[in-house]
C-alpha cells in the first residue's frame, strides 16, 4: 500500500480509510503533497521512469457484496508523481486489488474483488482489454460471496521483468 520513489527520496502511502494517497519524505518524514484517490485507496505504484504514480482503491470492504453499489469509488487514479495532481481516473465496478503494469506503461494487470482471475487493461483508451479467469478450490467456493477476506478471492500479482510473465496469486 505503499510505493518508494525511485530516488528514494519520497514515500507515497495509501491513506485508506481517508480516500488520500499522500507523499512523504524519507529524510525527515515531513509530508510534501497528497490527491484523492478514490474510497479506500489501496494499491501504490510508481510507473517506470517514476513520472507518474498509479493507486487502486478498492471500496468499502464492510459492506455485503448484495451492496456493491454503495461501496464508494473503485477507481485507478493517474497521478503526475512530482506535482501529485491527477492526470487521469477510470472507474470499475468492482475494487481495485494487486496490480502490474508494464514495462511500456500500455498496460495494467489487475486483481478484482470477487474475481477468481484478473483483467488486463489498456491504459490508453481505459478499457478492459481481456479476462483471465482461474480455478477455484471448494474451500474458495465456500467463502464467496460475503466471507471473502476484504472482498478478496486472490491477492498478489507479479511480472517478470520483460513483461512476458506474470505470476498470480
């Protein structure tokens, strides 16, 4: 929930249950900027030439999956990372989990609350662009929808460094 800038000279967190992704320096702990990144903000990253920040919110987890509508913003947010002002924002149905993003900065992988997969997403025109969905064990299936761990069927996400691989969790 959390992402280093690739100077080290910044920490962004997500403030969760204040809907603020906000900057920190690492040198004295002094805050230096925050946005507003949607209800629970959730996942932080820088993209790779640390221009821009990406944060996932994930919605109010409390709530029974029958009041998915009600859950607030489950959105990602485009942030420039140096001035913290929002470039960019889609919105999803459904919270906002782990991600990836690859090396070109074309597209995003994420995990989705209630979702036994993820999606892959084009960054450029804001849609979802494919939908990998995986298996479920009957201990899974006993647990959906409502006795999920924070609306959460899988939780992890990882890319090999040459974009070609991802590993989920």
């Amino acid at each position: 929930h959390m992402a280093i800038s690739p100077d080290g000279s910044r920490v962004i967190v997500s403030d969760t249950t204040s809907g603020l992704v906000k900057a920190v320096f690492t040198a004295n702990g002094s805050k230096t900027g925050q946005f507003a990144g949607g209800t629970y903000t959730h996942e932080v990253d820088y993209s790779p030439d640390g221009k821009r920040l990406y944060v996932g919110s994930i919605g109010t987890t409390l709530l029974p999956y029958s009041l998915n509508a009600l859950k607030g913003d489950r959105q990602l947010t485009i942030a420039d990372a140096a001035t913290m002002t929002v470039q960019k924002t889609y919105k999803f149905d459904y919270g906002l989990r782990p991600d990836v993003l690859t090396p070109d900065e074309k597209t995003m992988y994420f995990q989705l609350s209630y979702h036994r997969g993820f999606i892959e997403f084009d960054l450029a025109t804001g849609k979802v662009t494919r939908t990998m969905n995986l298996p479920a064990t009957a201990a899974g299936d006993a647990l959906f929808p409502d006795k999920l761990p924070a609306n959460s069927m899988h939780h992890g996400l990882a890319m090999s460094g040459d974009g070609t691989t991802i590993c989920a969790a």
